[in-house]
C-alpha cells in the first residue's frame, strides 16, 4: 500500500496494523516513494539447517597451509 504524506498522516494507525500484519507500506512524498513502514517485530525468512545441501560439495579446510601458488595469488 502506498499513500502520500498528508493522508499518511490522518491513517497512521491503520497503516501501523498494516505493517504489524506484515504488509508493505511505503509513504510517498508528490507521488515519488520516499520511506517504507515495517514492524520491527516482523518474521523474515527462517534458517534452515542443510540450506546448502547439495550445493557446497567441499568446504576448504581454512587451518590447512596454503600451497606455493594459492599464496602467489594474493601477492
């Protein structure tokens, strides 16, 4: 949902349980988006464990010594 100033002012609470319910609303200033009302209680996307199964195949073991031409590529 998106309003300009003036009628933001007058609907501040509803557009306050819109961004509480987790709907985007952004405040424009002459038409042009200036600002967007979020929750700071809002859920973003959950952790997953495994989230990368499937695409790491081999996690460098980063204690292990670099060899002679990994160390000449950050010189």
């Amino acid at each position: 949902m998106q309003m300009n100033i003036a009628e933001a002012k007058a609907k501040l609470s509803e557009l306050i349980a819109a961004a509480e319910r987790g709907e985007e609303v952004v405040i424009a200033r002459g038409g042009k988006p200036i600002v967007r009302l979020v929750s700071v209680h809002q859920k973003g996307p959950a952790f997953r464990i495994g989230i990368a199964d499937g695409v790491v195949s081999r996690v460098p073991d980063f204690l292990e010594p670099m060899a002679e031409n990994e160390i000449a590529l950050w010189s």
